[in-house]
C-alpha cells in the first residue's frame, strides 16, 4: 500500500501556486488532514461560476479550490509508520458517529493562522453540535499521538480575551489565493457575494449537504470512514 522508503510527497512549490507550508518538508514526515469531503454537484458549479468572476474583480488572483471538504482538523506531521495506526484509531472513533444533513450558505473570509493565504468560504450555519463532536473525536486521536488539537493554535495570539479558544467556523473553501486579502474582500465584496448566494436559483436546496463519511489524507494516500 505504501512505497518501500520512508519518503513524504515531494516539495516543490511550483506544483502548488507558490503555498507557503506551515511546517517544513522533512524526509519520512507527512502532512496528514481530516475532514469531510463535498462531492460538488453541477449546481453548485454553476454557483460558484457567478461568485468567483465576482471576487476576481476585487482580488484577481483568486483561483478556484481543486476539490471541496470541511476540515475537521489542521494539518498536521505523521512520521510514515504512523500512518496505519493513526487511521485506525479514526475508524474506531467515527465507528459510532452518526450521518447527517447541514447548511452551509454564510459567506465568509478567511485566512490561515500565518496569514500566507486567504479563502473565500461558505460557512456552516447548522448543525455545528454534530460537527463539534465529530472534532471531538478527531481531538481525541490527535491527543493520543501528540499531535496539534482542532482547537489548540500554534500561536498564543488565537486565543480569545478569557484564556479560551476560538470557537472553529467550519466551512468549505470555494477559492484561494496567497497573501492576506482580508481587506479587499472583506466589506462590499463580502455582501455583494453573499447576494448572489441569496439569490440563486434555489440556492436554499443547493447549500443543503450531507456529511456521510469522514476522510483522512496523509501524504498522497487517502483513508474513508462512512458514518452511520
């Protein structure tokens, strides 16, 4: 299933629009990510073809997201023989985890937590309970092998006034680009799209989607776990 050297996927930022990584490549070391995959439907295509033309007038660099997902955890370092048993704990934990329904239909900007790339996202606005116990779950295995938690920054600055941690936004990225866009997008972009969300054809059915299954990526190997 696995290559017989203990070698990540390699690094080369021309195959990724110039990124920054939030961790440096190091040999046997590989990024690993949970979340829910979005199987995006021809609607929410055409969608996403009147929003992304829009926010280009205001930031043109914005590119259009390959594949779509709500994380359930940051990316994080998995030295390759811990790949399998990593995996395996996520399936024990989402063995019990029910399938549901959720919206995500908010516009909403973000960056990553160095600033080195903003995404303009669609927001979940129901059913955060269940997406907070999926995260749950997926803490708990983070925990077990040491790894940097949903909600544990990499910076003091991500804590909140009251010593606790931000509540996550979970959302789907539509595009990205590098740098902190923030002040571009934010403000009359930011409504104007929100809008064309609004009025879309049948855009209160469109942004109505299922989480049935849970998907850890780790290097270029991909892991699923259906929910109940």
């Amino acid at each position: 299933m696995f290559p017989g050297t203990e070698e990540g996927p390699e690094d080369d930022s021309a195959k990724h629009g110039g990124r920054v990584r939030t961790f440096p490549h190091e040999r046997g070391n590989w990024a690993t990510h949970v979340y829910i995959p979005y199987e995006a439907r021809e609607e929410f295509l055409d969608l996403l073809d009147e929003l992304l033309p829009h926010a280009q007038t205001y930031v043109p660099r914005l590119v259009r997201m390959e594949t779509f997902h709500l994380s359930l955890s940051q990316s994080v370092v998995l030295r390759h023989h811990w790949i399998l048993p990593f995996v395996q704990a996520l399936k024990d934990r989402m063995a019990s985890c029910q399938k549901f329904c959720f919206t995500a239909d908010r516009v909403k900007i973000y960056t990553n937590e160095e600033k080195t790339r903003t995404f303009v996202g669609l927001e979940v606005t129901s059913r955060h309970a269940q997406f907070l116990d999926l995260v749950s779950e997926v803490d708990r295995v983070m925990e077990e092998f040491d790894l940097t938690t949903f909600y544990q920054p990499r910076s003091p600055r991500s804590r909140c006034q009251h010593g606790q941690f931000w509540d996550p936004s979970f959302h789907i990225s539509l595009a990205w680009c590098v740098g902190d866009a923030r002040p571009q997008l934010e403000g009359q972009c930011l409504r104007e799209l929100q809008e064309i969300v609004n009025e879309f054809e049948d855009s209160e059915m469109l942004l109505r989607m299922h989480a049935e299954q849970v998907r850890c990526k780790s290097g270029n190997k991909f892991f699923s776990m259906p929910l109940k």
